[in-house]
C-alpha cells in the first residue's frame, strides 16, 4: 500500500522498477486496473504516470490495447548513446578544472564499483553518481534535463545487459578520465568519456541481435 506522497512519482517510480526487472513485459499492455490493485492506488495516478513515462519514451499507447512498454531496440540504442556521450563531452570539455577532493572523490566511487557491483542495480546506482559527480555541476536546467531523460531510457538497456550477461560497466575509462583531469590534460579526459559512451553500443547490438534472433 503507497501512503506517501507525491503518490504518482512513487507509481511512476515502481512501474519503472516492473519494466527494469521484467515484471512489466515489452510489446504487451499494461492493465491500469490490475497495477491500481496490486499498489493499492487508485487508477488516475496510474494513468498520469504512464502518460509522463510515454512523453520520455518508455512506454506507448497502442488503438484498442492501451499503455504498450516499448521493446528494446537496435535503432534506440544506436541513437541513445552517441547522444549521451555528445553532451557529456561538451560539458566535460567546458567545465572548471576539478578540485582534487572531487577527483579523490571520483576515484573513491570507481574503486567501489570495481569492487561492489556485480548487482545491476548496484552496479547503475554507482555509474550515475559517478558520472553526475564527475559533471552535475557544470551543465545548465536545460542539458541536465534532456540528459536525464535519455539516460532514463539507456539504463533499461545497461541494467537489463548486465543482468543477462553479468557485464558491467568501464571503470577503466572512468579511472582514464579522472588520470587525466588530474594531469591537466582536458582533451585525453573527453576522449576515455567518448569511448566510455562508445563502448555502450558495440556491446549492446550484438547482444540485442542475439536477443532478437532467440525470439524469432
């Protein structure tokens, strides 16, 4: 039962969590009245979340079926994250030189991901905190916002890879970028953060193709 408030971003954050983990099935409808039940809501902060989540394009209504979760795609993850890396670049190329107990700080979160995060969900949680570390303070509403948005819509593709693969992501590029920050050298820093984006589909389209072709 959901007593807090804001109930819809509590709703919205819990049908986020049934598409991460499956619960949620792509390509099939979502049945307000059943997920109404199952969190002891009513069906109007259901409906306002699926709406909020179809703007960021989780999921999609469909004539006579309803709210659809959007299925993984090639083509999504292929558009995705060059547009990540693109601006995290220009504000990691852009930004004021790091102080060294945010750097400390960026090493002290990489380390822990090497060490603690096998858990996908562990294994994100440190990601962002250290990529929001590394630049949440040099980006402007309007970036953050769009970068928020399409990361939303990556991490389905990275969770659910590493929970089928065991994959993880690249502390080696994280520990290039803040070497490299640290020895003054802005453009080799933006550099290891491209590759870091980069790598994320050429892991992604083999995997989603083996996905796909297992389906078929």
């Amino acid at each position: 039962m959901i007593t807090r408030e804001p109930v819809r971003a509590t709703v919205k954050d819990l049908l986020y969590r049934w598409i991460l983990e499956g619960d949620a099935i792509p390509g099939q409808p979502l049945k307000l009245s059943d997920a109404a039940a199952r969190l002891g809501v009513s069906v109007t902060p259901i409906r306002e979340a699926l709406v909020e989540m179809e703007g960021e394009g989780l999921v999609r209504t469909e004539m006579g079926r309803g709210f659809v979760v959007r299925p993984l795609s090639i083509e999504e993850a292929e558009d995705l994250y060059p547009l990540i890396m693109m601006l995290e670049a220009r504000a990691l190329r852009t930004m004021d030189q790091p102080t060294k107990a945010r750097l400390e700080e960026l090493d002290r979160i990489n380390k822990e991901l090497a060490l603690e995060g096998q858990d996908p969900e562990q294994a994100m949680a440190l990601d962002t905190r250290w990529h929001d570390r590394l630049l949440g303070d040099s980006m402007g509403d309007v970036t953050r916002e769009v970068l928020e948005g399409l990361k939303r819509r990556a991490y389905r593709y990275d969770f659910q890879y590493m929970a089928s693969t065991g994959g993880r992501p690249s502390t080696a590029q994280h520990q290039q970028v803040v070497n490299s920050l640290r020895d003054g050298d802005r453009e080799a820093a933006v550099a290891a953060l491209e590759e870091n984006w980069r790598s994320g589909p050429s892991l992604l389209v083999p995997w989603l193709k083996e996905v796909q072709d297992s389906e078929k």
